[in-house]
C-alpha cells in the first residue's frame, strides 16, 4: 500500500511539473480571476468609453492615467514617457522588480483608430454576452486581460521578486516618427526581458501568433518628358511618365507575386502634366491633358516580409525592375522602414508549447500557430530580435478598426485565466 501511495505521490509530482494538471496555487489564480472578473468588465467600460484615437493626446493619456492607478495598487512602479517631442501622447510603462524565473515583458497599446469626433464613442452590450465599443478588442481587452492577471497573481503573493514589465504605446495605430525614438523605451526593455507577451486581438480561441510579418513602405517617382502626345513613342519624345509607371507595377507584379508571405501594394497613383502630393495625409491633386505626354508620376505602396532577409532580396529585386527604363523616362525608388518583422523562431514555438501546456492543464486543448501572412504589424515585432515572443493573448472579437468592433465577453475571463497561469509558470520556472 505505502509503494502505491508514493507512486501516485510521484506521478502527481510529474504532472504537475509537466503541465498536464494544475497545482493548488494555480487553481487559486483562477479562483481570483473568477471573483474578479465582474470588476475586469467595469474597466473595459470606463477604458472603451474614453475616446483615444492616436492623436487625441488627451485621451489617450486618460486611459493611460487609468491603467496607471490600476498598477499602482499592484504595487509596481509606474512611469509615463511624454512623446510631445514627436507630436504623440506617450507610453504608459510599469515595473515589477525581481530575479526569479524568466523576466517577462506584457505589451498592449492605449490607442485606437477612432478619432476625437468619431460618432462611435461609448461601450454597448448585446446579446449573448458581446459588448461593441471603440477599441474594445484593438486592444483595451488585451490591456484589461494582461492587467487583472497580474492583479490575480498578486492577491496570491505571486509577483513577489518575479520581473514584469508592462508596455502599454500610445501610437501603435499611428507610430510616432522617428520610430527610433518612439519605440526607444520598447526596445530597451525588450533587451532585459527572455519573454514578451503580446496582447493583440486573439484569432481564435486556441490560436496565438507565433510569427508576424514585417512592414515598410515604398515610394517611386517617375519623369518624364512633357510633349505633345501626337509624338509620344518618337526618338526624343519617349513613352511618358504615365506608361513608365504601368511597366513598373506590372513588373513587380509578374516578378515578385506568390513568395510565400511577401505582399506589396501599391496604395495611391498619381500622375500627369502636374502633380502635387502630401505623404502624412495621403492626399493629392493632378492635372493634365489627353494631348500631353505625362511629366510626373508618384505611386506610395507597402511591402509586407516575415524576415529582414526577405525584405532585401525584395527590395533589391525592386530597385532593378525601377531602373531599366522606357525610353526618355527615368525613376528612383526609395523605402522607409517601418515595423520590423517577428520571425517563426524555435524559441518562440518552444513558448507556444509552454502556452498550449497551460490551456491543455485547464481542460481547453493544445492551442497552435495562426498563420503569419492573416496577421498586421505589431509592437511585439520590435523586440522579437531579443526575446521568445508570442502575441495574440488578447480579447476574442470582431469587426476591428470599423464602428462595429466587439469583443466576446463569454471567454474574457477563460482568456484571463490562462494569461495568470502562463504567468505564474514562468516566473516560478
């Protein structure tokens, strides 16, 4: 009987090391989510009905101010990073201290696409447990998410000497320039950080983003020569501006389509006898004539990459479909790197394992790698260079970016709890 009796004592010890069933203090964590869940859904309200489109610098550090008395109740030290300098509002950034297990940083972003003067301002609950709001899933679910996990971990006495830190950016909906300023702060911490942890909109129940592709942007501007069109094709005369830039897109398009998560899209044209274009609004004027031969093209796009490798050989590919040229025309191409790109790493997907441990050991099933090529850009990207990373922990929803987005409020305290789990695992590792 003894032998049986330390047999099962053993088998107990491995599962629990192992992941396949919680311990004690994890299902307490789950307990403190649950009774805190009612409060969670108070402060999605009071965060999604405070307006903070990017550049309502106002709201946006209102939201950030309300996170920030939240953390500071955790006992955790709290800073706002003023971005005035970069006509942005700032980051709202809090510290936990410690030294044991891994060092993990949370990242989530106070802003919204939803200007100060949008009609879709306040939270609105529905039927079946969906509430819709401004930003409720992009992503003030993910910062609530992140934030009551932590709360549950300390009214266990969790967080005791573990390092955690919290950056919530107030720009990634519209990134402060330089980005090597405004994501200094973000990048630092990544550097003293092994995990980070992003709270982006989940893609499904069990999914998380192991990879993200990169973004960048491209701009080609194209002369040239001003005729009258009864000559164009002749010596002296050329093809035009205008045909220039058809043989450029069509050539990038036969040559470069089909890599395996490459994209490039050509968002604006411009082009005539005249042309006027302002970059930071995307807007623009054009004149000319049917009997003119073009003068000026302008044509602004993007370029999506899951690896800088990618993004070389591409833009490298680009740049001599652009210089081999109609006659009498001439273009020059030029990119402006944006959000890095966050590769599928073996150190990422042995975090996905660890993730997928945690959701299998509260009965939900393995959760596995939503495909990168579905996914935007994201802050996580920035500091997937020095750290495992896995995004998507955020809210279940729908519809984002548009005056329809919701999130599911039937799993938002699940989400939580497996959040507080993944946690605990791996401060106490």
């Amino acid at each position: 009987m003894l032998r049986i009796i330390i047999i099962c004592f053993l088998l107990v010890q491995f599962l629990e090391n192992s992941g396949q069933i919680l311990s004690k203090k994890e299902v307490e964590i789950i307990s403190l989510v649950k009774k805190n869940n009612d409060a969670a859904i108070k402060m999605l309200e009071k965060a999604v009905n405070i307006n903070s489109g990017t550049m309502n610098f106002a709201g946006v550090k209102e939201v950030g101010m309300l996170f920030k008395d939240q953390f500071d109740q955790l006992g955790m030290d709290t800073r706002w990073i003023d971005l005035s300098d970069l006509n942005r509002s700032g980051h709202l950034f809090a510290e936990n201290y410690g030294s044991k297990g891994k060092r993990v940083l949370l990242i989530g972003h106070l802003d919204t696409v939803f200007p100060k003067n949008s009609p879709f301002q306040k939270m609105e609950y529905l039927p079946n447990g969906v509430v819709k709001g401004p930003g409720s899933n992009d992503m003030k679910g993910g910062n609530v998410i992140l934030l009551f996990a932590l709360k549950a971990l300390h009214e266990a006495g969790e967080l005791v000497n573990a390092q955690i830190i919290v950056a919530l950016t107030g720009d990634e909906e519209l990134t402060g320039k330089p980005i090597s300023l405004s994501r200094k702060d973000l990048i630092a911490a990544g550097k003293r950080s092994d995990i980070a942890l992003g709270f982006e909109t989940s893609t499904g129940f069990n999914n998380v983003t192991l990879a993200r592709r990169g973004s960048s942007g491209w701009k080609v501007e194209i002369k040239g020569k001003r005729r009258h069109s009864a000559g164009i094709f002749l010596n002296g005369v050329g093809a035009g501006a205008i045909f220039e830039s058809g043989r450029i897109l069509n050539d990038f398009y036969e040559t470069l389509k089909g890599e395996t998560y490459l994209t490039f899209n050509p968002g604006i044209i411009l082009g005539g006898t005249e042309i006027s274009y302002d970059e930071p609004s995307n807007t623009g004027n054009a004149f000319g004539k049917t009997n003119v031969v073009a003068q000026s093209v302008i044509i602004d796009g993007d370029l999506r990459f899951i690896s800088d490798e990618q993004k070389e050989r591409t833009r490298e590919k680009m740049r001599e479909i652009v210089s081999n040229n109609l006659p009498e025309t001439s273009a020059e191409i030029t990119f402006f790197d944006s959000y890095p790109a966050m590769p599928p790493t073996q150190k990422n997907n042995d975090l996905l394992k660890k993730f997928s441990d945690v959701s299998v050991s509260m009965g939900h099933g393995p959760v596995e790698a939503w495909d990168p090529s579905k996914r935007g850009a994201a802050d996580v990207s920035f500091v997937a260079q020095y750290v495992a990373c896995i995004d998507g922990l955020g809210a279940m929803g729908n519809s984002a970016h548009t005056s329809e987005e919701s999130i599911n409020l039937k799993t938002f305290e699940v989400l939580t709890q497996r959040t507080a789990i993944l946690l605990y695992r791996l401060v106490n590792e």
